[in-house]
C-alpha cells in the first residue's frame, strides 16, 4: 500500500517536472534563511584570528623533490603514442 502510493507520487512528480513546472515546484518547501547579523569588527576579529593562528604555526607547503608520484607523466609525448590513445 505505501510502495504503491509512493510510486504513484513519484509518477505523478515525473510527469509535473516535464509538463507543469510549477506545479511542480509547489511540492517542495524552500528553506527560510535564517537571519544572521554579525556586526563588521567582530567578523573581521574571526578571520584575523585564524590569520594570526596559521601564520603562528608556520605551516609550510611541501617542497617538490624531484620525485613524481606517476611516472608515466614524465614520459615524452610521441606521435605514436597519440595515435594510440582514443577519440
């Protein structure tokens, strides 16, 4: 009974979504947005924070050694090995 109604709405959602839009859209509820306020220096004392934080911690991007994780990327580029590939 339950599978059966809810194939039925689903069909019935299918057809809307290609032949009434609208109607369509009325079966689902937007979210209301919830109203957020956040005064200007408090923002910009958040991120500053985190600035301050990451800079503190002196995190550093890891150096490139030389050693690639693939080596077929280093292979050189032949035409036979472009006639080879799919289109």
């Amino acid at each position: 009974m339950k599978r059966q109604y809810k194939s039925k709405k689903g069909d019935l959602i299918r057809h809307l979504r290609k032949h009434n839009p609208k109607e369509f859209y009325k079966h689902f509820h937007r979210r209301k947005r919830k109203n957020m306020s956040i005064d200007l220096d408090s923002f910009q004392k958040h991120f500053q924070k985190l600035a301050t934080f990451f800079n503190k911690t002196n995190r550093q991007i890891p150096v490139d050694t030389g050693h690639t994780v693939f080596d077929e990327l280093d292979m050189k580029i032949t035409v036979k090995v472009l006639s080879n590939t799919k289109k």
